[in-house]
C-alpha cells in the first residue's frame, strides 16, 4: 500500500498489506478503501474470506487487521 502527496506526486510512505496466500486459479480479491477521520480502512472479499485491515492516514502504520489475514513470518 502506497501513499503520495497529490501536490508533489511524492510518496509519503508505504505500508504492508497483509494477505491470504493463495495459488488456485479460481482465486479473486475486491479491494475498497476509504477513509474515516484520520485512518484508512481497506477491505477485502476475497474468494473464501473477508478482511478489514486499518491504518494511520499520516503514517501508514497498521493499527488494527481483522479476518483472515496472515502476517509474514520474519
């Protein structure tokens, strides 16, 4: 997840997403964001799931994730 200053067409800062790993070919993901207040909400309906995934407006820190929605092991 990306975001640019409009003005500048700079990006501001870049956040991961967290997601289900599939690999079938029946797969398919819709994807909407929004905004409220000063966060971003993304939600996805994925093939089997739904997620909600939250995140600060400003910086791009992810404050909340909800559904089926897998971290990357580091």
């Amino acid at each position: 997840l990306h975001c640019f200053d409009m003005r500048t067409g700079k990006m501001k800062w870049t956040a991961d997403v967290l997601q289900v790993n599939a690999s079938h070919s029946e797969y398919w993901n819709k994807v909407t964001l929004s905004m409220y207040k000063d966060k971003l909400i993304m939600q996805g309906d994925e093939a089997n799931c739904s997620y909600l995934q939250i995140f600060d407006a400003e910086t791009g820190k992810r404050l909340a994730k909800f559904g089926c929605v897998f971290e990357e092991k580091k």
